[in-house]
C-alpha cells in the first residue's frame, strides 16, 4: 500500500454501537477504527434510525425522490478511542427513519433510495470530498449506480471511487419494475444486463455492476458465490466481474472482545490463565439454571435461520443430549426456530437452556463460559461467532464453508495443530459424529483439549491485517475509477 492518507467515506445501513442486527454493524463499527488507527480519514454514515438518540445538527438539504422533495437533515457525532477518531455521521428523516425496528417495511426501496441518495447530496455540503466510498449491501447499491448514472459528469463526484462489500448475497433488496422511476432511471435500464431481476428490479445488482471494485468477507466466500450453489442467481455477474471481486476475512474488535478485560463475564482470564475461564463456566450454569456440574458445554449465538444450520442441529438433538452434554442457545429469529427450542428446553430441562432475544452481555457471558461453539452453517460468508469464540477459548465446531472454512483450522491429534473441529457435507449425521469427536477429546484427553484452547486464543483475527487489505482494495477502486474516466475524456 502507498503512504497516502486515504479519505474514506463507510455508507452502511447499521452500524455497532448505534443500530444492529447483524454481523453487518460489528464490521462497520470496527473496521472504520482500524483505518482511522492507521492514519486514514474515515468517516461513518448511516440512517438515524428511531432508536438512535445521539447526534448534533450539521445541516439540511432537500433530497429529490420520486418528483417530489423530502428533507435531509445530517447529524453528527464521533467515535473516539486511544489512537483513532471516527466522525459519524446520521441521516435524519422523520418519514423513512423513525419507526420501531430497521427493516421490514412494505417502502424499503423508497427509504433505502432516499438514504444513497442523501449520501451524496451530503458530501458537498459538509465540505468532504472522499478518494473512495466504501458501500455495504444492498441498502448502499445505489451509490456507485448514481455515482456512474447521474453524477459521471459533475467534477465534485468524478474522482470518487467506490468498493461494495457483499455481507450476505442472500439479501439482495429486489423491488418491483416501477422502483425504476423511483430511482430517476428510465426504462433503457431495465434489462438483464443493467437493473432487471428475473422480473424486477435488484438494488444489490446495481451494487455489483457499478462499483469499481467488489469484495466479499472472506476468500473463501468469494469462490463460493461464482457457482450456482452460493451464487443466488447472481454468479453469472460475479464470473463476469470475477478480476474485480476480492475476498478479506473480517477481523473482531479485540478491544471489545477481551476474555482479559471483559466487564461482562463472571471471571477474567487470559492464555497465561486459561484455567480460570471454568469459573465462567459455573457462573453461567446459574444464571442459566443448569445443574453446576462438569459436564461439556455446547453454546450456540445466532440469529434463527435456515442459513445457520439449526435444522441440523434439531435433527441431531436427542442423540446430542444422550452424550450428557448441556446446551445453551441464545438468539433470535424464525417462529418456527423459536418455538422448536423452547419445546426441546421443555423436553430436556436440566441440559438445555434457551434465551430468545438479543442480549450482547449475555452472549459474551456464555463465549466465556461455553467449551464449545456450534457453528454448522448451510453457507457463511465469513461469521464473526466461531472469531469471538477464539477469542475466549471456547472451541468452535463448524462446517467448513465459506469463512468457517478460511478462519478454523480442525484439530489434529498427531500434529496438535489446530483450533476447532470441521466437518464437510451438510449433514445431521457428519454433524454429530464431528461433535463426539470433539467430546472424546475434551472427556479422555485434557491435555490435548487444553492445547486446542491455546491454539484458539493465539488465533489472531483482529481488525489489524484486514484493514491493511481494505486499504490496498481503496487504491485499486481508485486507480480504475481514474482510469475509466482518463479513457472517457
């Protein structure tokens, strides 16, 4: 990377600790500090959502949706830290953002739209010109399709490159055809080789065909979604951009997630003092309401979706609690998961705990506590859960796909390397033969078991390399976008 000091604009529709419901606002919530620690001028902008209660006026300015005008109000605070400051900035509007809950709604093109396009009304009026922005999934596809559409000739916007980053290439944000006119875009543009989606229209296809340079959470991610299995109907395009499509594993805040010097958790501890992290275990039995015995602890953290492999995880459950283990779930999601749960906590009740909701105290409670984190996902871009785990110590077992795949490495007995346990194909049965293997060791070997720890917590997946790589991907953004418009004029 040059020794240049890159002016970086993050566009994300949540971002940690302001709004969240996923992965997503943990990556736009650390990443941004990395850089800035690195000497970057980087900038945070999301919708003010209603839940949101910080933010001072900056300035307002009329945004053009759909022939009519609505108001942009820009809001500014900062994220602060020992090495690093983060200014962030919220688009305010009183229609589209203050609602209970972030997503969901029947006008999610219209506030979405109305979000991209307040970004770059923004730009000027606070005096900020980025080298690069940096837009993440679908609710920012229409950043880079407005920046090569609308503004390709105004010399404010010329120079500005821009990176999308796919988080999860199942949420793609398709709306019908008449989401055309909302945009300002005519019907020339629908059609397969620009907006049209088998019959609508894809705000993160616009993503995809007009940023400069497209990236993924992990390498392993980014071959995935170039085959039809991963690909969701999009791996035509992404073969066709395949020279433009990186793969950067996320890295974890490891200022948060600190075994060491966690507030949250029952006992601290460290890899010099690993032996410590059992009394997070019993701390978390009684607070769940489990017998304190030493029985292996099995934890899942997830959002309740098909994607997670919890169907696996139901499939195998009684043969699971016939090894005498406990299980603890946290997470919240599909009714259907929710209910099934809770019907198995009532079925097992001295093994199995369930907290249905979003407790992030909780969650690093039971990472600290936890022997094992269950991670066997149908896909996954990166995942953050099985980075958290390492961190504590708590030994993830996870099938070997797209970032599970790049981040744990199974354990092997000769060598003693390795820090969790993998499996490949989707199935109950590989599954569960893997969770015994794991059981075996840590029932008949506490030594090699301890050794797995070791590994896990000198698994280095801080923001530090991943930000390094980002910045090298913003040089290239730039660098094509330059060379477009040099081959233009």
């Amino acid at each position: 990377m040059s020794d240049k000091r890159l002016k970086i604009l993050f566009a994300s529709s949540e971002v940690s600790p302001y709004a969240k419901t996923g992965g997503l606002a943990d990556v736009a919530g650390s990443l941004p500090k990395a850089l800035a620690a690195m000497g970057h001028d980087v900038r945070v902008v999301l919708p003010k959502y209603k839940q949101i209660n910080v933010g001072n006026y900056l300035t307002d300015f009329p945004v053009e949706i759909d022939h009519h005008l609505e108001t942009g109000i820009i809001r500014e605070t900062k994220l602060t830290g020992k090495d690093y400051e983060v200014p962030v900035y919220f688009i305010d509007n009183y229609k589209y953002f203050y609602r209970d809950g972030i997503y969901g709604f029947d006008d999610e093109a219209e506030r979405y739209n109305f979000f991209c396009k307040a970004v770059l009304g923004m730009l000027p009026r606070i005096d900020f010109q980025p080298h690069v922005i940096h837009c993440n999934d679908w609710q920012c596809g229409l950043i880079p399709l407005s920046l090569k559409t609308k503004y390709v000739d105004n010399i404010f916007y010329q120079k500005i490159g821009t990176v999308f980053t796919i988080h999860n290439l199942q949420y793609q944000g398709i709306f019908p055809r008449n989401t055309l006119r909302l945009i300002g875009l005519g019907d020339e543009y629908f059609t397969p080789e620009r907006l049209e989606f088998y019959g609508n229209v894809s705000f993160i296809k616009a993503g995809l065909l007009y940023a400069d340079i497209i990236n993924t959470v992990s390498n392993n991610y980014a071959l995935e979604i170039q085959t039809p299995e991963f690909g969701e109907r999009l791996d035509g395009l992404l073969r066709k951009r395949a020279q433009d499509l990186y793969g950067i594993v996320n890295g974890i805040d490891y200022e948060e997630f600190d075994p060491a010097n966690d507030p949250f958790i029952y006992q601290k501890y460290s890899i010099e003092t690993i032996d410590l992290k059992k009394k997070n275990k019993s701390g978390l039995q009684k607070e769940m309401d489990l017998p304190i015995e030493d029985k292996p602890l099995i934890a899942v953290v997830s959002r309740l979706v098909d994607q997670k492999g919890l169907d696996l995880i139901s499939g195998i459950f009684e043969q699971m609690m016939g090894c005498g283990v406990q299980f603890v779930l946290l997470g919240t999601g599909s009714d259907y998961y929710q209910k099934l749960f809770l019907e198995l906590k009532v079925k097992y009740p001295k093994q199995t705990a369930i907290y249905l909701g979003f407790n992030p105290d909780l969650a690093k409670k039971i990472y600290a506590g936890a022997d094992m984190f269950l991670m066997p996902s149908r896909f996954e871009p990166c995942g953050l859960g099985q980075l958290v785990s390492l961190r504590y110590g708590t030994i993830p077992i996870v099938r070997a796909v797209g970032g599970l795949a790049d981040t744990i490495q199974d354990y092997d007995e000769k060598t003693g390397k390795g820090n969790g346990f993998s499996f490949g194909p989707y199935d109950k049965t590989a599954l569960l033969e893997t969770i015994k293997r794991a059981l075996r060791i840590y029932s008949e070997h506490p030594d090699r078991w301890r050794r797995i720890m070791v590994n896990a917590m000198k698994s280095d997946f801080s923001w530090g390399r991943s930000a390094e790589e980002y910045a090298q991907l913003y040089e290239k953004a730039i660098h094509k976008n330059l060379s477009t418009i040099y081959r233009a004029v």
